[in-house]
C-alpha cells in the first residue's frame, strides 16, 4: 500500500483545525493489594485446608499462563508455583491462551516471556505444546479438547483473571471456565468453542466447562480480578466444585469494579497506543465503546475512533485495528498476518482484524476523523485522547468539555490543566501530555 504524506490526502486534510485539549484525571473507587502483599495473600487463601489437602507431595501439577497482560501475572503465577513446592509436590505451567502466539507452542512460549514467566523466573518447567486430548462431548454436542501436559498432570491449578469479555454477554466470560475451554483447549479446542459464534459462545463455555471439571484433575482455580486502575485487587481461591456457581458471582463484581470513560460521549476518541497487553482485541470495547460483534454493548458513545500505535508486547499481532475508523502507517506496517489471523480462524470474529484507513501519520489519521464526523461543530469537536484503554486515570479531553469539567458535570473528572494547542512532531506524530 502506497501511503504517503503530502499527497492528495494530505492536501485534503490539510485545513483541519484541531481542538485545544487539557489533561484530566479520572477517580474511581481504589483498593488493592500490593505486588509485594499478592505471594502472602496467595499463601494465605492456598493454605486453607480445603485447597492445601489437595496438593499432595509428589503430584505433578499443571499450573495455567494465559496471554492477556494481567497485572503482576508474574507474581501471582510464581506464587501459585511457590505453594505448590511447599507441598512437596512438582509444579510445571502450561500456556493456557488457545490460539493466540500465531498458534504455536514457540509464539506462547514467546509471549509468556514477555510477561517475565520464563522457567528460570518462576523456578520451574514450562511445558507449551499445542498437543491436545479429547475428553467427550458436551450437551450441547461439541468435543471438549485439554492441552495433553495439562491433561496428564496429577492435578491442574486454573490461575486467571476474570473480567467481563469484549465480545458476548453471558453469566460467565473471561474466567476459569474460559481458560479451562479456550486456553486449556488450544487452537482446537478454543476454534470448537467459537464455532457457533458469539451469540452462542456464552451457551458453549459453560456446558463444555462441565465437561472438563468432570474429565479432567481440576484441582481449583485461583483468578484475579483488577480495579479500575489495572491494579489486583481480589485474589480468591475456588475448588473444582464450586467454579460454576461462584464464577458468575464474581463476574458480577467484575462488572462494577471497571473503569469507564466518565464525559459519556464523544465525537472523536483517540487511542495512543493498542494491543494484546491491553485486551484481546488491542482495545477494550468496553471502554470504547467500538465492538467486534452485536452480542455486546457499553462504552463511551462514539463516532470516529483513530489508534495510533501497537505496543511490542503485542509482536505484531494488530487484532483490533478494525475496530477504527482510522490507523496510521507505523500500524500497518507491524501487522503480522501469521500472528493476527490464527485469532480470526479460531474465533471467527473477522471485524476486529479488517484493515480500516490508514494514514502516514498521527496528525493525518486525526484529521481524517474529524473531518469525517457527521452532525458535529467541527470548530468545537469533542475530542477525547486516552494512553490506551487499560490505564484511562489520566486521559487529555478536548476545550468543549473544559467548562463543564471545572463546573462538576462530570463526577470523578477533575482538569489538571488549562487547555493548549496539541503538539506533534516533525512527522506529525503526537506528544504525549497524559502527565501534567
């Protein structure tokens, strides 16, 4: 694709003014549990009789990875690896993410060592394999596969975040019973459990789960749920039997512990940086507001969106893209099919990886947004910037909110500073201003 600056496109854009923007900081409701508190806290809540006795000296124990950029997943994980041994039993972790890492045992290994969880970091093996068993049908007629390591281990310990999913509703989303049909599947498995699609997916998680707590050495899960401010603030251990009554419970605990874009609506929202490090499709829609499928909603109400750049943890994999109405060159030109489509076969969700317009810069993709609204006051645009859609405490909104903002129509919104013009750099890429 021929992009470049200057051209017919530029000429266009050229005219398109921009707002004067200020930073402003968003407050949600806090608690949290430190990183340096989180291996105490997983001692304590494993050290309960009714978990420890399950963990018996000698047993081989799966423990879960997966490949969502969950806070301190290093800590937990290694903490999960360190109560095993201290039950005299052997842990080893199993990638547990489907398809994700280009859907191959190195591309999950490579992922898990972004996130600091090698062997030599949590003091144990890694056993990443895309090698999976079939362990029956559910009642809905669907083959539940399990990562073979996993499978054959004495004992599996389901370590994950629950959190609510950006693409279907349903009493259980991203959780242990995700992990244990989707991560735990593999590629064949997780494609199997996306197979009806999103408006289905929420029947096949819970009727596949069933399946695998009942052929499968489930131990117990341990997830993690995350404040508004991506930060861990519940750890609970749950045995085998209990994961499809308290999965739901917590979920909805999830719902209200999440951040939100707090102004409401916008005409324009920018995104500075996207990625699988901050949710499984670049973006979280439920911040956004921009979703891959019609079987989910929320978010800030918004007509053009423009991301601008992909996070390296990401290592190529751009699933989310088409959830703009504009990209920049930098983007397009880190996309790497063999990453980003495995996804799409698997869940055949196609939107989130579609190619929208691409620009040669920040400045251009920006223009374009705004010029192409409808119904708007192009000289008083709503403009909302964000860092990326995990960490929103801290976000640049546009003059036309400034008045409202200092006045209180916004709880939870305060202005840092006054508004000023918006800075880019001889490319035409912007500065960052979250930090006042």
């Amino acid at each position: 694709m021929n992009i470049v600056n200057g051209g017919r496109v530029s000429e266009l854009l050229r005219g398109i003014k921009f707002p004067k923007m200020f930073c402003a900081r968003q407050t949600f409701p806090g608690g949290c549990i430190t990183p340096e508190a989180i291996p105490g806290h997983v001692f304590r809540e494993l050290s309960q009789e009714a978990f420890a006795s399950r963990v018996k000296p000698g047993m081989r124990i799966a423990i879960t990875a997966g490949s969502r950029g969950i806070r301190n997943v290093d800590i937990i994980t290694k903490a999960v690896v360190d109560f095993v041994k201290s039950r005299g039993a052997k842990p080893f972790i199993v990638p547990a993410m489907g398809s994700h890492g280009g859907a191959t045992a190195a591309g999950q290994l490579e992922i898990l060592a972004g996130y600091h969880i090698t062997e030599e970091t949590m003091g144990c093996p890694i056993l990443s394999s895309m090698e999976t068993v079939e362990l029956g049908l559910s009642e809905r007629g669907r083959m539940v596969y399990m990562d073979k390591n996993a499978y054959e281990a004495d004992g599996i310990i389901i370590s994950c975040r629950l959190k609510p999913h950006n693409a279907f509703r349903g009493p259980y989303e991203s959780g242990p019973c995700k992990m244990m049909t989707v991560g735990l599947g593999k590629q064949k498995g997780a494609s199997l459990v996306h197979s009806d699609g999103m408006g289905v997916i929420h029947e096949n998680i819970p009727t596949m789960a069933k399946v695998v707590l009942a052929k499968a050495p489930i131990l117990f899960a341990i997830p993690c749920l995350e404040n508004a401010y991506d930060e861990t603030c519940k750890i609970e251990g749950i045995l085998a039997e209990d994961i499809m009554e308290r999965e739901p419970q917590l979920l909805r605990e999830a719902f209200q512990l999440m951040p939100s874009l707090l102004v409401g609506e916008c005409d324009v929202l920018v995104v500075d940086e996207i990625g699988k490090n901050y949710s499984g499709t670049g973006v979280d829609p439920n911040i956004t507001g921009t979703f891959s499928t019609e079987y989910a909603h929320g978010g800030i109400r918004v007509q053009r969106t423009a991301f601008l750049n992909l996070s390296e943890e990401s290592h190529g994999n751009a699933l989310g893209v088409g959830l703009a109405s504009a990209i920049t060159k930098k983007i397009f030109d880190e996309i790497d099919p063999e990453k980003m489509y495995p996804n799409c076969i698997t869940s055949t969700v196609i939107k989130s990886a579609t190619i929208p317009c691409v620009f040669s810069s920040d400045k251009e993709a920006i223009q374009f947004c705004i010029r192409t609204c409808n119904g708007i006051d192009q000289e008083h645009v709503r403009m909302v910037c964000i860092p990326n859609s995990l960490h929103i405490d801290q976000i640049m909104l546009s003059e036309s909110y400034y008045v409202d903002v200092k006045a209180g129509k916004y709880p939870g919104v305060e202005a840092l500073s006054e508004p000023e013009e918006m800075r880019f750099d001889e490319m035409g890429n912007l500065s960052r201003q979250y930090t006042n």
